[in-house]
C-alpha cells in the first residue's frame, strides 16, 4: 500500500548547526519498522482530512443559497473566506519552520474543525461566512505540513523519486478520502440536512487535532530566526526567476479547481434541481476521477513535472465549458475536469517540493500556495458576478482561459529560464533537468546557494 524507502532522521536531541540553524541530521537511515507507522499515519491523516473537507465541498453552495444568499453574494462570500485564508496562508509556514510542523498541524486543524462545526450547527449568513473564515483559517495553517514532515526527513539518497512518491501516495489517498467524503454525502443526505454534515466533518477534524501529537513525532523548529526573516528569504526566492513558472502554474491550477468548485452545483441545482443524494452522487464520481487522475502520475516522468503540469492545467477548463454549454453531458465533463485536476496537482507537487529546501520548505509552500490563492480568489468573486450579469455558461466560459494562459506562461517561462528545473538532490546539491531533452535526465551542476 505504500512504499518503503529509507530516511535520514532527524536528531532526537533537536540539535541545530552553529552558523546556519539548520536542524543537524543523522547520517544513518531510519529503520523501515520505525518509518512504516509514520507513512501509515500521514496517509491516514491525507485521507480524513480530505474526507471531512469534501463533505463540506459537496453542500457548501447549496447550504448558501439555501439560506438566502443570492449568486453574487456566493461569489462575494467564498472570496471573502478565501482572502481571509490567504492572510493566514502567508505567514503560516513560517510558523511551522520556526516552532516546528507537528504544532502548526494540530492548530490548523483544530480552527479547520471549529469553523465546520459552526457552519453546520448556525442558520444566519453572518455566522456562516465566520464559520468559512475559521475554517479557511485552520486549512491555511495545516495545508502543506503532512507531507513537509515526510519530505524533510528524507536524505540524498534516490531523492527525486523518492519525494515524487511521498507527494503521489499523499495525493492519492486524500483523494480516496475525497471519495469517501462524497460517498457519504449520498448515503446521510437521505436522512440528514446539509449543515449537520458539514458538523460531522468537522467533529472528524477536531477528533485528528487531538490525536496528532500522538501520531507524529515532536518536529524541530529553529527558534533563533525571527518568522520575518524566514519569511523574506522565503519570498524573495519565490519571486526570483527560479520560481516563476511555478508561480504562474499555481496560480493556473488553482483557478481552473476554484471555477469548477463554485460552479458545478448550480449547474447541478439547474438541472435537476436541490436533492443533497444527487449532489454526493455526482461528487462520488468526480473524486473517482480525481483520485484515478492522481494515481496515473505513476506513469509521468518524475524528472518533467515541469512539461506535464502545465499541459494537464491548461485544459482542464475544456471539459468543463463543453458541459455548461450542454455540449456534453453534465457528468462527463466534470468527471474528465478532475481527472485533469488530480493529475496536475501530484505532477505540480512534485515540481514544487523538488525545488524547495528543507530549511525553508513549509515558508515556500505557503508562499506558492498564497500567490496562487489570488488567483482563487479573483475567480470565485469574478464568477459570482459574472453568473449574475449573464448566466453560469458565459461565466464558466470567460474564467476557463484564465488557466489556459497561466499554463502557456508557465511553459514559455520554463524554456526561457532553465534554472527552474534545477532540482535540489540533496541539502546543499541541486541538478538540473535540461527542459528541452528528451531523457528528462539529472545531471549534477552545482552547489545551491540559498540565504540563511
């Protein structure tokens, strides 16, 4: 179920080097009886938050709507949670690097919970959107810190496959949990309303926090950096031409999954109007697509993440303008849309976490991850008001190419600045990946010097 491989530890005495504050590692690798549990519990931990988050992702918008809010105040409301969990989401990793990832998760996870519980158990607009502004809040913090615990434990040692297997298997089963999520919204929504749902998920969540310092070993942070210097180092590399074609596919990704996120129920309700059966029905069949997307990343080239991602998110807009123009079914566009999303979310993944450093990693994630959420943002509000003025088809339609051109500017950006595919090998070696070879072949070229 999930592969084995070996892992440099981290001291147990949480040791750190004088001049630099790097945590000092062991140079023996981790018995595979002490790493299995810890590869159990990370994706079990994938697969229940993923569960709980897509319960609510299956009646979010019907709960809205529901509760009287009109097209362009669900546009309006989502982009104000969203703009909430990016504020969160800047200095969130920072927090993590400095006072240790296991901490970040449990707090992430507890606000996550919390604002579930809120949303499901309250009827007035006001309280919801505090509800989806807790739980943005608590996503932010824990977004990227499961597998930051896994990747930063690993040594130099076959390192671009082994960090394209942790991001897979992460991915993988939290899509199975996704599927699971909407499983269960067709089987309770027979029997029980959309908001207690949304609280159950939550319960989960809370349920995860209280047993996270149990499951996963005390993660050293670096207590001498201050989080601005953390987070500056961060940026300024993020910002570089290193990272920009990464940059630019975040942000394609994430407004290609935001635009079918708020789109496909009010399709859905204009069809065949509100039963939360045919919403969870709908959902099943889409992460089954989402999660057999994720496990055909297998079969990319780890080496070319940089080729596959951006042709994967520029056209998974396609699938989904077809079906709002009743060019195809409504169905089949949306399970071929998020085969496409789980397919570019490992391959962007792996790009991503090959060229972080360890020392900095989770500050990185969350700044891709807060740039790319602009782009989330600006397409839900946009959507809203676009859906009010002229229709979900033109709305849908007008937000698609967004991805499309983030994804060729990604792509052109590559070929014009080849130290983005220099990938990083081991703590202080990158290699690079030559984007216009065939072989997709590493070849060592030199020591990586990033800021302390």
């Amino acid at each position: 179920m999930v592969a084995r491989g070996s892992f440099g530890k981290i001291s147990s005495r949480n040791t750190f080097h004088r001049k630099t504050g790097d945590p000092v590692r062991d140079s023996a690798p981790r018995k595979s009886s002490d790493e299995s549990p810890l590869l159990t519990r990370l994706t079990l931990y994938s697969l229940g938050c993923s569960l709980a988050d897509f319960v609510y992702g299956a009646v979010f918008v019907t709960v809205l709507l529901s509760r009287g809010a009109d097209p362009w105040m669900v546009g309006t409301i989502v982009a104000a949670a969203n703009f909430v969990g990016l504020v969160m989401e800047a200095p969130s990793g920072a927090l993590g690097d400095r006072y240790g990832h296991r901490r970040l998760l449990v707090s992430g996870l507890l606000s996550w919970g919390s604002g579930f519980v809120l949303i499901g158990t309250v009827t007035a607009l006001p309280l919801t959107l505090a509800g989806m502004c807790l739980g943005t809040i608590g996503f932010a913090l824990h977004s990227g810190t499961l597998q930051t615990i896994l990747i930063n434990r690993v040594g130099s040692e076959d390192r671009t496959t082994r960090i394209a297997r942790i991001v897979r298997i992460c991915g993988l089963w939290g899509r199975i949990g996704s599927a699971l999520g909407a499983a269960l919204v067709m089987v309770a929504g027979t029997w029980l309303p959309a908001g207690p749902l949304i609280a159950c998920g939550g319960g989960l969540l809370l349920l995860l926090a209280l047993a996270a310092p149990v499951c996963f070993p005390s993660t050293p942070g670096r207590p001498d950096r201050r989080i601005g210097v953390i987070m500056l180092e961060s940026v300024s590399l993020v910002l570089s031409r290193r990272f920009a074609p990464m940059v630019a596919l975040a942000v394609g990704a994430m407004s290609a999954t935001v635009l079918l996120v708020v789109s496909w129920q009010p399709m859905l309700v204009e069809r065949f109007g509100e039963d939360l059966r045919l919403n969870g029905l709908f959902l099943l069949s889409m992460t089954v697509s989402l999660t057999v997307g994720a496990a055909c990343a297998r079969w990319v080239d780890p080496t070319r993440p940089h080729l596959w991602g951006p042709l994967a998110v520029m056209v998974i807009g396609t699938p989904v303008v077809l079906a709002a123009h009743d060019v195809v079914p409504l169905i089949v566009g949306l399970i071929a849309a998020e085969l496409l999303i789980g397919l570019a979310g490992v391959v962007a993944g792996v790009w991503y976490q090959l060229m972080f450093p360890d020392a900095n990693r989770s500050t990185m994630f969350s700044a891709i991850t807060a740039l790319a959420a602009l782009g989330g943002i600006a397409t839900s509000f946009g959507f809203g008001w676009l859906w009010q003025l002229w229709g979900v088809p033109t709305a849908v339609t007008l937000l698609a190419t967004v991805s499309v051109i983030a994804g060729a500017t990604s792509l052109v950006l590559t070929r014009c600045f080849p130290e983005s595919t220099e990938f990083i090998t081991s703590e202080n070696t990158i290699s690079r990946t030559d984007p216009t070879s065939g072989s997709g072949r590493d070849r060592p070229t030199r020591k990586a010097r990033f800021p302390r």
